[in-house]
C-alpha cells in the first residue's frame, strides 16, 4: 500500500502535460492581439464561429487521414455537447458579449479568474484538495494579473455590470466545464474530440453571426486574411487540442493557474505587435504571473 502522497502526486504533474500547457498559453495568448486585428474586419460572433467551424472540419480532416474514428458512442454525446457549450460555445459568446460593456483589459481580468473557479470545483468534484503551494502560486499568478491589467483602472460600475456578470458566467462555465472533462473524460482519441467540442461549439456562433451581422469580405486586408489563417490553424486546431492533452495529463487545478500565462503573454505580444504600452510595471507583473505557474508546476 502507498503510505505517502508525494509519490502519488508528483507524476501527476507530468512533462508532457506541461510541454501541452505551454503550447496552449503560447497559442491563446499571441491570439490576443490577433483577435483585436480581425475584429476591426470583421463582427465577433461571424469571426470566432466560422473560424472555429473551419478548425473544427480541419481536425476532422487530420484524424481522418491519421486513421481514426469520427463515430462517436451514444453515451459520449452528452458529455461531449455539455463540454462544446460550457468550453466553447459559452466562453467565446459570453466573453464576446461582456466587451460591449468592458474594456478589454477589465473583462480579461475577470475572465481569468477561472482557475479560482477551476480550484473550488474541483474541491469537492475532484477531491483535489488545494496545497499551500498551490494556494500560493494562485495568489502570486492572479496577483501579477492585477498588476499588468489594473493599470487602465479597473472600476466597477451599474453601467458595467452587465459585461462583469457575463464575463464571470464565461469564466465560471469554462473551470465548470474544464473539471467536468476530468471526472467524465470523452473517451474519443484526442483530435477526433477536440473536433467535435469545437465544432458543435462554433457551429451555434457561426450560424447566429451570419443571421444577424453585417460581413463584407472586401474590406479584409492581405494581413487580415494571414491571420485569419493563425486564428483558425493555431487558435482552433493546434491550442485546443494541446488543452485538451494537458488537461487529460495534469490536475484540472494545476492546468487552470498555468492559463494565467495566456493574457500575460497576450499584453506583450499587444505591446510588440500593435504598439500598446509595456513598461517596467508590467514587466515585473509578467515576472510574478509567470513565477506563480512555474510554482504551481511544482505542487
């Protein structure tokens, strides 16, 4: 009988898990400043659901020429539909919505709150009881957050209420959904899933962006089209099925705090790539964020 946890929790935290991680941060995180590009082109809901549909049918493509099933069971349907509305659907509409109301600094900021979310579900859910390392780290990274986000001045407000409600619904719904995958994992091969929670997550998007907005691909730029590609390639294809592989490989808390890095790494890239403010102040908060996955990594 094991008489100690820590040979039971350290290979839990496993490399490739985290190799997954970082793909996933790296890939979401540069999307920021690709995203806030497209939407001067391009309406929210026809952008991120036609984007997500076609990296959705790429996926499916892949596994196909990989060999592997498209079929899904009957009794994986419910999990893998609550999973498209709860990580995807959910997330892009809500998150889209609550910038109508908030800057996008303060609804990032709010939407990353999702691994407190991720860590008190996954308490009682999970059984992973949160170390004091783990504690820390969540402090450390949600503090660095603060830090490079808060200088715009976050302040709540009536007018802004609805787009506070709506982007902790979104962050809620998605650490909701993240630890739900882990205690009734999709048993699909991993890109044969990420295909289908993409697409019948996108798919609602695509539909009601292209009922109720305005598109005019004239007016796409020869650089829009590019990152069009990025969005649909990397964002959909490559960082969502790494997610999906590091959420199977690590703690759904551990995995939750290593998505703290996503914004971080989404403000510098903004600040090379678009030219917005990056000073020493955000620099030391990059620091901290990234200290505190790093921590995490190690409890």
């Amino acid at each position: 009988m094991l008489d100690s946890t820590r040979p039971v929790l350290r290979p839990r935290i496993a490399p490739a898990g985290l190799m997954f991680l970082a793909i996933t941060s790296i890939g979401w995180g540069f999307n920021w400043p690709v995203t806030k590009f497209l939407l001067g082109e391009l309406p929210p809901l026809t952008l991120r659901g036609v984007t997500g549909v076609l990296g959705a049918v790429l996926l499916a493509a892949l596994a196909l020429v990989r060999g592997d099933s498209l079929k899904v069971a009957r009794e994986i349907w419910p999990r893998l539909l609550l999973a498209g509305l709860l990580n995807v659907t959910g997330w892009m509409v809500l998150m889209g919505l609550a910038l109508l109301w908030l800057p996008a600094s303060e609804a990032a900021l709010i939407a990353y709150t999702m691994p407190i979310w991720a860590s008190l579900i996954a308490w009682p859910v999970l059984g992973e009881r949160p170390t004091v390392l783990r504690t820390i780290a969540l402090v450390m990274a949600f503090a660095g957050l603060a830090s490079i986000m808060g200088g715009n001045g976050f302040a709540a407000s009536e007018a802004k209420l609805p787009g506070i409600v709506m982007a902790l619904v979104g962050a809620a719904g998605f650490a909701l959904g993240t630890v739900l995958l882990k205690k009734y994992p999709i048993r699909l091969p991993p890109i044969t899933a990420a295909a289908w929670q993409i697409g019948v997550g996108c798919l609602p998007v695509a539909i009601a962006g292209l009922l109720f907005e305005t598109t005019h691909l004239s007016l796409v730029t020869p650089v829009g089209w590019a990152l069009l590609v990025y969005s649909t390639v990397v964002q959909f294809c490559i960082a969502y099925v790494s997610w999906f592989a590091a959420l199977s490989r690590l703690p759904a808390s551990v995995a939750a705090i290593g998505t703290m890095a996503v914004p971080v790494i989404g403000v510098v890239a903004s600040a090379i790539a678009l030219g917005e403010p990056l000073g020493p102040g955000q620099i030391a908060a990059l620091i901290f964020t990234l200290a505190g996955v790093v921590l995490a990594t190690r409890g």
